[in-house]
C-alpha cells in the first residue's frame, strides 16, 4: 500500500529542495587550481593540477556528465562563485584520467550529498556518512 501524502507544503518543499547543489571550495583549493610543479621531463608541464582534474571527474561521476557537458557545468560553478578560474577542457579531462587515479564510492543512495573542496583534496559528504 502506498503513502498517502498528508502535508503538501512540506512535500512540495522536498522536491524543490532536490535541485539544491552545495559545492565549497576552499582559497586554498582555488590556490591550488592550476599546476605550478614541473614534472621534470621534456615537454610542457600540466596546466592544471591534479586536485582540479579529480574534482571536475568526481563532478562527472556524481551527475554523469559526459566531458563537454562536464567542461561547461564546472564553467558555470565557477562564475556563480565569482573566480577567475577555468575548468580544464573536455579533452583534457578524458586525457588525465586516464592517467589519474581517482577513488570513486557509490553513492550513499537518496539525500543530500555536499561537495567540498580544500588544499587537502576534494570530499564528498552524503546524507548518512561520508561518500567520499
């Protein structure tokens, strides 16, 4: 048997809720955006470092975006953030990770999950525990 729903204004609030993103990213992670290491051999270094790559593919696991898609979403959090700050493009991000090894969880399945972004590296919190 189904629930019925008994109040509408709470429910209605649920579902507008549903849309909610909350993404924090730290001065020190926005410091550490773009790659300042040399990774000393030939050729030109990365551009962008590693935390910035495995946020944007955290991103992309989370809403499975495909990397266009991914490259314009992450475009858009960072003007709402006001920074002068870039995503790295769609064929970079399918370049280094194939290379960067990123530790993806499931998801802790319904709920709210809170992104959170610092110098130590990129977190992912759900509802009941830490997904990330």
């Amino acid at each position: 048997m189904k629930n019925k729903i008994r109040n509408w204004s709470q429910y209605n609030r649920a579902l507008v809720q549903r849309g909610n993103i909350n993404i924090w990213l730290s001065e020190s992670a926005i410091s550490k955006w773009r790659n300042t290491e040399k990774y000393g051999a030939r050729g030109r270094s990365n551009h962008y470092s590693d935390l910035a790559i495995e946020t944007c593919l955290t991103l992309r696991a989370l809403f499975q975006l495909p990397f266009r898609a991914l490259e314009g979403f992450v475009n858009s959090l960072l003007t709402m953030m006001d920074t002068s700050l870039q995503s790295p493009g769609y064929s970079c991000l399918c370049k280094r990770s194939k290379t960067l090894d990123v530790q993806y969880r499931k998801s802790a399945g319904k709920g709210f999950i809170d992104i959170v972004v610092d110098s130590t590296g990129l977190k992912v919190y759900g509802n009941s525990a830490n997904v990330n």
